[in-house]
C-alpha cells in the first residue's frame, strides 16, 4: 500500500496528546511515515498540521510560520503549570478593572519581547523534556526567548475572566502570555482555554475532526490531505 504523502489538517479535541493524534491518523492511514507541526497541550483543541510521508521533509518549514491563537485567561490565580491543568499556587482578589485597563496591559505585550519557557514544556535540558523535570519536582534554568506578537484583540471581558485573540511567532508560550499578563495586572492570572486556530497560511476552518480522523476511512481521509503540490500554492512558494 502507497504512503500518502501531503499534509493533514485536523482540529484536535481536548484531553489529548499531540502524539495521540499522530497514532490514529498512522493506525487510519495505516502508515508510519507521520508527523506534526508544533505541539499542542492536552487541554487545547483546533488546528494541528500532520505531516504525511514526503511531508515530512517540510515540517522544519512548516512549524516556523507564525501561529493565530484564541483563549481564556482567568485573573486572580496563579497555577504551577500556567494553565488550568495545574495546582493553584497563588490567589488574590482581582482589582477593580475596565477593558480598557486591559487593552492597556495586552499592548505591553505586542511586538518584540522575552519570554522564559516554562518549565511544564517540551524544551530539552541534556536530553530530557522540561516537563519530565517538572514532574520530579525539579527546576531549572531556562534561557528566555524572543518572541514577537503581531496582533491581539481583547474579544470578550467579563471578570475575573477574559478573551482575548493573539497572533504570534513561533516559539511563543501562550501559557506563559497569561501568567506574565497576570503578573503585570498585580494579581496573578492562569490560561483556562486554549485553541489554535491559523498556523501560516492554514487554518482550522479546512481541518477534518478528530472524530473524522478516528472512524474514517483510509481513503476519506487521504481524501481530506492536502498534496504538496496545494501546500505549495497555499503558501506561494
């Protein structure tokens, strides 16, 4: 049987790995030869990019477009993961604030900045994640990034929660966005929901369903691929 070879749009549920999607889609397509562009926490959903077969050979590519994501923050706690998933390590009461309060704060963080990883992440120290580090109760140091933001939008407020829109570079922690947002509030804050909706010129619009990739069939989902061919036009290489 011939491996397909393109790419793979699919809008990830929550409650799962990265790579247990990556598994279904080899077990659908009934090949190995699968991988995917930039790691999505188990708690997020929307658009995760498979590479199939001679895909592969663009994921470096792929992976180093810029990201559109949608989320939660919620003010007023500080977890040790900087998102839902972790123990609340800090509570405080939320000021008194205004949209415009924090449109104020968001715009600190448009353009180019550091962010350090955090320590629940896929970074490598001598070989070994940063998330399996944590779960020993160990931390270390982490050497910040530069990331850049291109836009953001606050698309909903109401405390001591808020949506917001946010457009940004690779390597970009948006956990971290929430946490250090939070810290300049005075307050503290965590990530509560999470969904990537763009990746480069692709967006989850165009995804098959997790529940598609699981119980479709090989050649529906083939189907579904987009070829190189399309992903290079898509892209305007």
């Amino acid at each position: 049987m011939k491996n397909v070879d393109g790419v793979l749009l699919v809008d990830k549920d929550p409650d799962m790995t990265s790579h247990d999607v990556v598994a279904v889609a080899r077990k659908t397509l009934g090949q190995k030869k699968i991988g995917h562009c930039g790691t999505l926490d188990p708690m997020a959903t929307g658009l995760l990019i498979l590479t199939l077969g001679k895909g592969t050979k663009i994921q470096d590519l792929l992976m180093a477009e810029d990201k559109e994501y949608v989320g939660t923050v919620k003010l007023g706690e500080e977890t040790t993961t900087q998102d839902k998933q972790g123990e609340i390590v800090s509570s405080k009461d939320v000021p008194e604030l205004s949209d415009e309060d924090v449109i104020s704060v968001l715009e600190k963080f448009k353009g180019d900045f550091y962010q350090t990883p955090p320590m629940v992440s896929a970074i490598k120290k001598d070989g070994v994640p940063l998330y399996k580090l944590a779960r020993q109760g160990k931390e270390v140091k982490r050497d910040p990034r530069l990331v850049h933001v291109y836009d953001y939008e606050l698309t909903s407020f109401n405390l001591p929660n808020f949506d917001f829109r946010v457009v940004c570079s690779k390597g970009f922690y948006v956990r971290t966005y929430a946490h250090e947002i939070g810290s300049k509030i005075g307050c503290g804050a965590h990530l509560s929901a999470l969904r990537r909706t763009k990746s480069g010129k692709f967006s989850v619009n165009g995804a098959v369903t997790f529940s598609e990739l699981k119980n479709g069939t090989r050649e529906s989902v083939a189907s579904s691929a987009l070829s190189l061919a399309e992903v290079s036009r898509l892209r305007g290489v």
